[in-house]
C-alpha cells in the first residue's frame, strides 16, 4: 500500500495534474494565444497573464478607462491585435510562470506573471511596450513596478499611446 501511495505521489509530481496545487511556480510550452493578456500552456491550461489589461478585439465596457485617457476606439482594436501578435511570437517556448498560491480567475483561468526563457516578465513586457495597461481593480506583488513601467509607456509614445494624427483628431 505504502509504495502504491509513492507511486501515485511521483505521478502526480511528474505532471499527471493539469494544476500542480503543490507549487506555485511551474513552467509550460506557450500552445496557443487567445488574446493580449490570455495564453493556453501546456499540462496547465489556459493562463491570464496577471496584473494586465489588453484591449478586446470588439468594443467593451472595459474600454472606458483608456479612452478618457485620449485614446480612440480605432486605436484600440489596433492595440488588441498587436498585442495578440506579440504574444503569438512566443508560441512554443517554454516559460515559466508563477503564481501567487496557485490563484485563477472567475473564468478557472490561472493567473500567472509569465517569464520569457531569457528571464524577461512578459507580462511587463507587454505594458512597457504600450500595448496593455495596469490592471488596478486588485493588488498584486509588482503593481507599482507595473505602473512605474506603464507611465514610462506613455511618456515615450508608445503603442496606444502614440500622439493622435491631425486625422485621428478629427474622427473624435
């Protein structure tokens, strides 16, 4: 009974659980992009990158924040798909991702800081690159490293955060 318990014990630690409650740090093959701040890694399952916002590909109420920020609806969707691209060039990496006691979201998501296999957080990579934002209804360990880096984002002009065109200007 005692070695069956072993086992079953050493299964479970060589990735039979497609969530490892034991560790809260862990690493996965990127299998799939769904959106700016939602990957499907492997022997895990579908992980929200923690402590961001992505713009939807369609409209959202979500999208109230950052157009009192000046920017436009047009400029959003963009931002959505850049963002989906700059994830879906990390597909089939391995990263590693940790996670504050194993936490998901309402949707059964994990959420994860992912780290890219040369130790850069891909979450933090994606704001300072202008293309999602702080997300500040929770706390979480790096927020004001986060927040820090979306500033920096916005000062540079980059991504949404670009100047408006004269053209965009008029459109509003």
């Amino acid at each position: 009974m005692r070695r069956t318990l072993i086992f079953i014990t050493l299964l479970l630690l060589q990735g039979a659980v497609a969530l490892p409650a034991w560790s809260a740090d862990f690493s996965g093959r990127i299998e799939w992009v769904y959106d700016g701040d939602t990957i499907r890694v492997a022997h895990v399952g579908k992980v929200r990158l923690l402590g961001i916002d992505a713009p939807e590909h369609e409209d959202s109420d979500r999208d109230q924040y950052l157009l009192r920020r000046g920017v436009t609806a047009a400029t959003l969707r963009q931002t959505a798909t850049a963002a989906r691209l700059y994830l879906q060039q990390w597909r089939g990496q391995t990263v590693r991702l940790q996670s504050p006691q194993a936490r998901q979201d309402r949707y059964g998501r994990l959420l994860a800081y992912v780290y890219l296999p040369d130790g850069r957080l891909l979450n933090r990579g994606l704001i300072e690159a202008g293309l999602a934002v702080v997300y500040r209804r929770f706390d979480f360990e790096l927020k004001a490293d986060f927040i820090a880096a979306e500033t920096r984002a916005r000062q540079q002009g980059r991504g949404m955060w670009q100047p408006l065109s004269l053209s965009d200007k008029e459109a509003r």
